[in-house]
C-alpha cells in the first residue's frame, strides 16, 4: 500500500468558486430575458383596453366620413376614466387613440404611449377601419391617419406594433 497518494473528498476552494462564477454569470443573462418578457406582456395585456375607442370611431368613419378628434365627440368617458392595471389613461386625438401606460405597469413603461392610428382609404368610408399598432406601417392603399407619438421602446413591442 502506497502511503504517499491522498484520497480527495470534495471540491476545493478554487472549483467552488468558478461554479459560482458561473452561476453569477447565468443569472446576469437570464434576468434581463426575463425582465423583457414581463414587459411585453405587460404591453399585450394593456393593448385591448384600446377596443372600447375602435368601435365609435369606426361607426364615424363608416357614417360620417370624419374621425372624432377627442373622447368626448367619440362618446368616451375622459381619458383618465379608461384605466386597468397597466393603463393609467386612453385618449383620442384626433381618431388616433393613445394607449398610455401607468398603474401597476412595469417602471419601464411608466408614462409610455402606444398609438393606434386608423387606417382608412381615404376615398371610400365603405371600406372598414384597419388598426394600425405602434411603430407599424398601414396596409398598402391605406393612410393612418394621426401622428404616431408610440414612445415605448421597440424591443418591448409586440411584433404587431413594429417597423416593417
């Protein structure tokens, strides 16, 4: 028997902490991912509170060939009535509705907008409002009508809100 070789029970010092160095570094990629998620889907859980606004102004475009400029010719409570827990207000301006991010919506979103511009052929009311989300183009032939004032960041937008 051979007195001169060691049994080694364990992990040194030196292993344990590149393990932890490692999972140090996993953690630092993993909580930005996440954090990103929660927020798009704080953004697509707020985006319906918008529809109670589609529907009166698309009846004005449909009837009368006009947008409402404001909530109370679309026959909407003010803007700082239509809230759920990531909205703090939705407000027409001029047939475009802004979408404005509060409540309990991630520090991120705080005082964000996203738009949602109607998107008409301008010739003919006959043809139905198309919604146009955020940054996003209008289908060909149409024009959004509105200035897109969509201010929450591109990467946290869903796909249906972005440029292209």
């Amino acid at each position: 028997m051979n007195h001169n070789t060691r049994q080694i029970d364990g992990f040194s010092a030196i292993e344990m902490m590149v393990v932890v160095a490692i999972i140090g570094i996993l953690a630092m990629i993993a909580i930005p991912s996440s954090m990103g998620r929660i927020v798009r889907e704080q953004v697509k859980t707020a985006l319906p509170l918008a529809d109670v606004a589609k529907e009166p102004i698309a009846a004005a475009w449909k009837s009368l060939k006009i947008l409402p400029k404001n909530n109370q010719e679309a026959g909407l409570p003010a803007a700082e009535k239509i809230v759920s827990n990531f909205a703090s207000r939705v407000e027409i301006q001029e047939g475009a509705i802004h979408l404005t991010f509060g409540n309990k919506a991630h520090k991120v979103l705080q005082g964000k907008v996203i738009m949602l511009r109607p998107a008409v052929i301008e010739e003919s009311n006959i043809v139905p409002v198309e919604w146009v989300c955020g940054n996003a183009n209008p289908p060909e032939k149409m024009v959004a009508k509105g200035e897109n004032k969509t201010n929450v960041p591109e990467e946290f937008l869903p796909m249906l809100c972005r440029k292209g």
